[in-house]
C-alpha cells in the first residue's frame, strides 16, 4: 500500500512538472486584437457635402450611398455654347432638308410633265408621219408628179422652202423627204431627244427638270455635311455634359463591406476634390494583429499555424502568420483600424490571417476585440476550453 502511495506521487508529480514545462514553453501571445484594414471615402468633386444619417459603427453594405457632395457653382458656359451649337445646326439641317423635299416635289412635277408632253409630241409625229406616208403614197402612183405636172398636186406653200422652183418631180422628192425626217424625228423622240425646234434637243421642262436636279444634288450635299456637323457637335455635346455632371454633384458610396470608422466632416460643409471625408473599415479584411516576447518572435515564421481564442469565449480559430513586423512596428498600423499600444511596441509585431473570423457571424466585423493566439499545444487547452479561458 505504502509503494503504491509513493508510485501515485510520483506520478502527480510528473505530470505538475510536465504541464508546469508545456504551459511555459508554449509560444503564446501577450495580447491580440482582431483587426483591419481601414479605406478613405473621398470627395470626388469639389462642393457641399449632405451625409446620410449614420452614426459611427454602423454597418455598410458595398454601393450603400454615404452622403452626396453638389456645387451649384459649377463652370457650364462651355456647355451652353455647345447646345447653342447644337441649336443652330439643327436649325440648318432642317432648313437643308426642307429644301431637298421641295426640290424633290418640284423635280416629281416636272417629270410628269415631260412624260405627258413626251407622249403628245409622240402621237403627233406619228399622225403626221401617217399622213406623210399617204402624201407620198398618193403621189407615187399619180403619173403627173413623175411627168413633172404638179399643178394640184403641191402648192407653193407646201414646200419645205416656198421659194423653191416648181422643177419637175420636186413635189415627190418633198413628199419622200417628210416621211424621211418625220422618221428620223420619231426614232430620236424615242430615245428622248426631241428634233424639229432647231434649237434644243429637250422641252423647257426637261431643261429646268434638269437645272433642279442640279441643285437636288447641291444641297444634299449640303444637308449631308450640316448633319455630319451636327452629330459632331452632339457628340461633344454629350462629352461635356458628363463632365458637368460629374463636376455639380456626386454621391459618396461604400467601396468595401464593413462599418463606419470614423467622420472627417459635417452635413453643409463645403470641401475640395480629394479631400478626406469618411473612413470605413473594411470587414472582409478582418486579421488578428499581436505582439510576443523575442524568444517566441525568433521561433516564428510566415506561413506556420496559430490558433486564436477571442477572451472570454470557448471557441478557437485556427490562422495562418502572415506578417512578422518585429519591435516598434507602428508604421504598418497606419491603414489598420486598431492602432498598437505603448507596450505592444515594446515587443514583437506578429500579424495572424484568420479566415475563420470573416465567416463567423459574431466575430465577422468585431474590430477591436481582445483574445490570445497560440503557436503550440499547451497541456492544459482541453480544460480552458472548458472554462472559456
């Protein structure tokens, strides 16, 4: 009984030196807070600023609308001189085309014209070309015209040319040659020239059919060039009016998912472009910062495992080092929400990813709580599981 009193107490002690050993040579952290990275909301034009109601911690969804900034003193005289423009070469594109219909309309009457006086002048030739060809077959067969007798058979006034001699068989000759040119008259006609003035090969209102063709011509041309013109000028048009838009007001949105960090300015105040007016902390970027004692910060590397308990809380999130800082690391804190204590700068900065924050519905956006991150397996982990230390 007595030997195994003393195997029992060896074995208690045994296991106080072995947790006494774990728990002081397991790399832990002094301290460590859960934290992020911080994204400045901007005045993208100079102006007024009208915020939205929101108070400091609120939670902000990416696009939700932060506020707006207007300037009413916008410069817009470049874009009323280019709708001025844009006025005046509509005004000459629908003068343009106002011309072309009533060139057209006009050109449409003077074709229907043509044609009715092509068709009567084409009927009178051919009657005239039909009584032509009975002259002519009449005088054939009347043996006076071939003996040279043509008393009643052509009178002076007849003739082509009423001065001619009275010469035997002239009035035959005449005859063929009128059925000869009123031929020739009919084929040029069909061909739409027009014989038989002495003067011009088409009526008055082909030649001024013509003429308007011409100017049809012209002014489309015209009209052309003023639409090129105006579709120029629109196009600038558009152009500016973006820029003046873009320049009178703008809205201020979330560019991240997180919550409102921190106000720079207030509803009415008038601000320049690029100024500084809100900050956001940006949830999804959520790590754990820390500081540890050398001789655990000279044993660490990036890319090993850590494990991080929030205090107070049984729960743990296994991490990932992902920045080793060293001491007085304040300057990697300036895009952090959290900024580093005295006594952190006076040990070594370790930064820890902890994908498992960002997922956790308790801890997604909980910038600023407190906990422990551990490097190794201390013994006594299952019974602060336990009592959530």
């Amino acid at each position: 009984m007595r030997f195994t009193r003393i195997l029992l107490a060896l074995a208690v002690l045994l296991v106080a030196v072995w947790v006494l050993i774990g728990e002081q040579l397991a790399g832990v952290s002094a301290d460590a807070v859960i934290n992020a990275r911080l994204t400045s909301v901007r005045a993208p034009v100079a102006g007024d600023v009208t915020l939205a109601p929101l108070s400091l911690g609120a939670r902000v969804r990416l696009g939700d609308t932060l506020g707006t900034v207007d300037d009413q003193r916008a410069d817009a005289v470049r874009l009323d001189d280019l709708q001025l423009e844009v006025s005046l070469e509509t005004a000459a594109a629908a003068r343009e085309a106002a011309i072309v219909a009533s060139l057209k309309d006009q050109i449409s009457i003077l074709e229907t014209r043509t044609l009715k006086y092509s068709q009567a002048r084409e009927k009178e030739v051919v009657a005239r070309l039909e009584r032509a060809r009975a002259r002519l077959a009449l005088l054939e067969a009347d043996p006076a015209a071939e003996s040279g007798d043509v008393e009643g058979t052509l009178a002076r006034d007849q003739t082509e040319n009423p001065g001619d001699p009275l010469l035997p068989g002239i009035a035959l000759e005449y005859a063929r040659e009128r059925v000869a040119a009123l031929e020739i008259e009919l084929d040029a006609l069909k061909t739409g020239v027009y014989l038989g003035d002495g003067y011009n090969d088409a009526p008055w209102s082909e030649q001024w059919r013509a003429d308007l063709a011409a100017r049809l011509a012209e002014h489309q041309n015209i009209l052309t060039e003023v639409e090129a013109r105006q579709a120029a000028v629109t196009a600038r048009l558009d152009v500016e009016r973006l820029r003046v838009n873009r320049f009178i007001g703008a809205s201020l949105r979330s560019s991240v998912n997180g919550i409102l960090w921190e106000i720079r300015t207030e509803t009415g105040e008038n601000v320049q472009r690029g100024d500084e007016l809100l900050k956001l902390v940006n949830c999804d970027s959520a790590l754990v910062t820390l500081s540890v004692t050398e001789s655990i910060y000279n044993g660490l590397a990036v890319g090993d495992p850590a494990t991080f308990r929030p205090q107070g809380h049984s729960s743990t999130f296994e991490g990932t080092i992902v920045r080793l800082a060293g001491s007085g690391a304040e300057t990697v804190y300036r895009n952090l929400a959290v900024a580093p204590s005295a006594r952190h700068l006076e040990r070594f900065d370790v930064a820890v990813d902890v994908p498992g924050l960002v997922e956790d519905p308790e801890y997604a956006c909980a910038i600023g709580r407190t906990g422990r991150v551990f490097f190794d397996a201390r013994p006594l982990d299952w019974l602060r599981g336990i009592f959530g230390q």
